[in-house]
C-alpha cells in the first residue's frame, strides 16, 4: 500500500485540515492518509481544546483513514523534539511511504540546530527560529525539522510540502479555512463555529483552566524535584519558585519568567509538564525511543490497515488499553500509564470522569 502520514495536533479538527489531508492523498496517490496527532496536551504548552478521542473521530470523519497518537512526552517539547518523536514512530510503523506537512511558503533545507553557528546564536539568546536563519512560522519552523528529523531517522520516507490556504498560524483574520487559535478563542467565547468545524465546545479546556493546579504543584515542589522537570534549566526552578508566590493568571505566572533565552512556549510547556509530573529522565528515555505504537482509531472500510501495522511495525502496537497492558514489557506498561494519567488529568480540568483510556476504546467510523 502506498500510505501518507501527517503530523498533526488538529487542536481543533478545522476545513484547512481536511483540505490538507485531500491534497495529501492526491499529490501522494495515496492508498490511505494516516495521522499522528498529540495526545492531551499540544506543543505551544496547553491542554488540547478538546479531548483526544473527540479529535480522533474529527479526523476520521474529516478524511483521516488511521489515527495513531504522538504521546505527551513528545508534544510537550520542543519542534526538534517534537518532530523527531512524530517522525521516530512513523518510521517504526514500516509503512509511511511519504510525510506531508502545510507550510506558509516552502522550506528550502533544514540546517542542523546543533551546528555551531545556530547553538551561538541560541546562547546569544536568539528565539529558535531566527538562529535557524531566518523569521520562520512556526509550521515552517516544524516543516524544517520534519525534514530534518526524517533525514536522520526515517530516509526512505519522502516528505511533501502543502502551502496553506486560509488564514496562517495563530492567525485572528477571516478566512475561507480560520487558524485553530482562532476557532478556539470563539469557542471560548461560545461562538458558533459550524461554518469551520464540525467541533463542538462540549468539554472545551483552556489554558487558564490549568492555573490552579499548576500553581499548586509549583508551590509544593521542592528546588529539587522542579529542577528535574523537564526542559527546566540554568537556575530556572528559583524564577519559577518566586513568580509561582503571586501570579493571579497562568499568562502572568509564564510572563514573569520569559526572558530572551526563556520563549513563552517553552515556558509554558514547563508549566505543563510541572503539573503532568514529566521529568527530564521521562523525556530523555522518550528521546531515545518509545516502546510502542498506539492507535487512536480507524476507518472501518481501512480496517485492514491494523494487521498491516501490526504486521510491519518495529514496535509492539497498542490497539486495547487494557489488554496491552497485561502482556507488555514492564517498561511498556509504565510509559502507557503515564499517557493514561495525563488523558485523565486533562479530563480532570474539563470536569470530566477519568479512566476514558480503558473505556474508550478503538474509535472504528
């Protein structure tokens, strides 16, 4: 089968991304457009909008014939990592023939972040995207690193550049197909969004829903243990400490400690991880490889994209929750519940019951 992957976190399910997944599969001649989508929290450092099981059946319904899932150690870092986690698990599948990707305009080359020029101009304090070399958009900026990260990990996949149509990134204009950053500020303001999407605002999180819990893990937790999380560095943890005393929103709590070297996201994404409880040690075993694949869910006319997975994947495939972790690997079944308790910490936020990783199911449409 000739299978297309794309990268995504549809954050939420909106008309640019259908159009992206039907020109994938026609510049792609594509059998089947599979998609890796983050999990619970998404990569600018929030809860995704909506859950991950309501994403899923979005993008089934929007032209997606599998969805697998990009765990929350990888959406929670980082685009080099990012892309690098997304791109490690697509080339263990055995079965991605291309990786598409939207971009405002095409990405020439992807010049490595850890040459010497580009770490110079990080340790000037340059935001990642001009040390690369130029003003890149965050989806070029991924773009980059998607063609990098297959170059090194994944090089019998091509990868297909899709220029956007619509509005662009985090973009507020009217358009034919709205930003997601869009869509989600008149969700939250409890706008008809139909025109869009097909998303409703039922379990609808936003960020700010997270202030409580995250300033109450940052109180409690000593310099040691917050020194440890994830993608804290430099002395980082006292910053944090003393801005966590009197912050009244989590946009002051993240604001009171960017600085050049610090972006909004990345600190963001470490007050997420502070609240999920991701360690660097966490991250850095993910870094070197995750133990498996899950799948999210499946077309039911693709239904025998499973056994093909199953059958050439490098990696042992995850379809039944529960039934996975009574016949893994030890390790397998630690990193799963991980996954399961951040899924039900952002069911947490949204007032919802928890457990959906062994109650959901394979979403089959």
């Amino acid at each position: 089968m000739n299978i297309a992957a794309i990268i995504a976190e549809y954050n939420p399910f909106h008309s640019g991304h259908g159009y992206h997944i039907q020109k994938t599969r026609e510049i792609c001649d594509a059998d089947a457009v599979i998609c890796i989508m983050s999990s619970s929290f998404v990569q600018r450092g929030a809860p995704a909008c909506l859950d991950k099981f309501v994403r899923t059946r979005l993008a089934l319904e929007g032209g997606a014939d599998m969805v697998l899932e990009l765990p929350g150690v990888y959406s929670l870092q980082s685009a080099e990592f990012f892309a690098r986690g997304a791109v490690r698990l697509l080339g263990a599948s055995g079965m991605v023939n291309s990786l598409s990707f939207g971009v405002e305009r095409y990405v020439a080359d992807a010049e490595p972040a850890q040459s010497n020029r580009v770490r110079a101009r990080l340790d000037a304090g340059q935001p990642y995207s001009r040390a690369l070399g130029s003003e890149l958009s965050p989806n070029s900026l991924l773009g980059a690193e998607y063609i990098r990260a297959v170059g090194e990990l994944a090089p019998r996949i091509n990868t297909v550049q899709v220029l956007r149509r619509g509005a662009g990134h985090d973009s507020m204009l009217e358009s034919r197909h709205l930003s997601a950053s869009n869509l989600r500020a008149r969700m939250l303001a409890g706008e008809d969004v139909s025109d869009y999407t097909a998303a409703s605002g039922e379990g609808f999180v936003d960020s700010e829903q997270m202030l409580v819990p995250v300033l109450c893990a940052l109180r409690s937790m000593s310099l040691d243990k917050l020194r440890g999380i994830s993608q804290v560095s430099e002395g980082l943890e006292y910053v944090i400490k003393e801005a966590a005393r009197d912050a009244e929103s989590l946009d002051e709590l993240i604001k009171k400690c960017k600085s050049k070297r610090y972006t909004y996201s990345r600190l963001a994404r470490i007050m997420c991880c502070a609240f999920l409880g991701i360690t660097k040690e966490m991250t850095d075993a993910a870094n070197q490889g995750y133990p498996f694949i899950r799948v999210l869910g499946v077309k039911k006319e693709k239904k025998e994209l499973l056994s093909e997975l199953t059958r050439r994947s490098s990696l042992p495939v995850c379809i039944n929750t529960a039934d996975f972790i009574a016949h893994c690997s030890p390790e397998a079944a630690e990193v799963l519940r991980k996954e399961c308790e951040m899924t039900d910490l952002r069911a947490a936020l949204a007032k919802r019951r928890g457990s959906a990783d062994f109650t959901e199911g394979l979403i089959i449409i």
